[in-house]
C-alpha cells in the first residue's frame, strides 16, 4: 500500500478542534 | 485557583478576568489574530473554561468535552494537542496559551510554525525524534479510535514506507529537518495543523466584537 501514515493519523477526530467553535 | 478583577474604561463593561488573563493587544501583536479577533477568542475562552470547573482555566475535560460533547472520552491526540497547548505545563490552558496556540492552527499561520507544532504533536516520548515505534502507536491509536481494521502487517506496510520515504539517513527516526522536508512534499499531513473557524472568529462570536471598544 502506498498509504502515508501521516495522512492517516491527521484524520483523528482528535485533532478537530473545530468543535470549540460550535454551539452545543 | 483566585481570580482577579479588572475594569475597562465604563462600570458596564466591567469583566472578570481569569489567572493568566493577558491584554489583547500584547497577544495580537504576537499572533495571526487582530485585537478584535482575540477578544472574540475571549468569548469563546470564556465559554470553555467554565463549562466544567468555573475558575476561568481550560482542563482537560472542558477540552475534552469542547472537541467530543463528553469529559470522558480519551483520545491520544487530543491530549497530546491539549498538553502542547500547556504551554507552562500546569495541567491546564490559561487565555495567552489558548490564543498563541491556536494562532498556529490559523490558515495564515507559517507551515513552518504548523510543521514544528506537528513534529511536537508526533514526537510522543518528548526525545526530539519521531521515531518509528511512535508512529506505530499513533496509527494503532486512529485504527481503534475509527473502528477501522487493518492486520498488524498491514500496519507496519504503511509505517515502513512512511518512513523510506520521510527517513532520508536510514537511522530509523526523523529528525524536524527530514520532517520539514517530507511536508514538503505532502502538505496534506499536514491538513489538521489548519482550522478555517480561525478566520472568521469575530462572525463566529458577533456579540463580542460589536462590543469591542478596539479598533484594529
């Protein structure tokens, strides 16, 4: 395969910050 | 944890101003932010550091609960992010920290600053390496977190030839120089280092700006 890891892990829900910006 | 008091100009616009508060215009001149779009980041501050413990600090679990609508919920980079954000490493994120951290994740910022972030981001066990077992964990780490399988071969495919390609003197860890060149040539690593809320923060958190006594 010629899957980057990088690519992969920056897919983390960990690194959605975008949630601060939203209401709850 | 104390917290002191300030007041601006007129009694109506009297703030309380948490521990490690810092003055807009100190942080913007630092920043990707104008002073307006760090006094919207205020609001937003605000908001998070009291969903939980009410003492005006991000912990973790209003970090948490900001970025998943639970406290409970671990995630290995969203505490690395958090503990990076921990700027003084006191287990939480004061208003200075939260506005410098999150300037590199503007869509301006430098993609060299964006890279450095990442490389600390990546470099689990803090040895200025990322190495190739750390890579490994992380990938694990996505996999259970996204419900996705892969065997452990195909895992170490993927790492194997991440690393042929990123670790260009073969010791079998990168170091932020072949870091920097391989987002060189794949930027898209790089996609979670930018956040497009950042430009608009003042659209985002209208009631604040209009207040804003600040003009940029």
């Amino acid at each position: 395969t010629n899957l980057n890891a990088f690519d992969i892990i920056s897919l983390s829900s960990g690194f959605d910050l975008s949630g601060m910006f939203e209401d709850k | 944890m104390g917290c002191a008091w300030s007041s601006s100009s007129s009694p109506s616009r009297r703030q309380r101003r948490a521990q490690g508060y810092e003055e807009p215009a100190v942080l913007a001149a630092e920043t990707s932010f104008t002073v307006s779009e760090v006094e919207a980041l205020y609001e937003l501050y605000n908001k998070l550091s009291y969903s939980i413990f009410k003492d005006g600090l991000i912990h973790k679990e209003e970090f948490r609960l900001a970025l998943f609508r639970t406290s409970e919920r671990a995630n290995l980079f969203a505490d690395r992010v958090f503990h990076l954000f921990d700027l003084k490493r006191n287990g939480v994120i004061e208003f200075g920290e939260f506005v410098r951290s999150l300037s590199i994740f503007h869509p301006k910022a430098l993609v060299s600053d964006k890279a450095a972030f990442a490389f600390k981001l990546y470099d689990l066990r803090g040895t200025g390496y990322i190495e190739k077992e750390e890579l490994r964990e992380m990938v694990v780490a996505l996999l259970d977190e996204s419900d996705l399988c892969l065997s452990d071969s195909a895992v170490d495919e993927i790492v194997d030839n991440t690393f042929s390609q990123a670790d260009t003197n073969g010791d079998g860890r990168l170091d932020p120089r072949e870091w920097e060149e391989f987002v060189k040539k794949n930027p898209t690593s790089l996609r979670n280092m930018s956040l497009p809320y950042l430009q608009d923060i003042t659209t985002t958190f209208p009631s604040f700006a209009t207040h804003s006594e600040v003009n940029d």
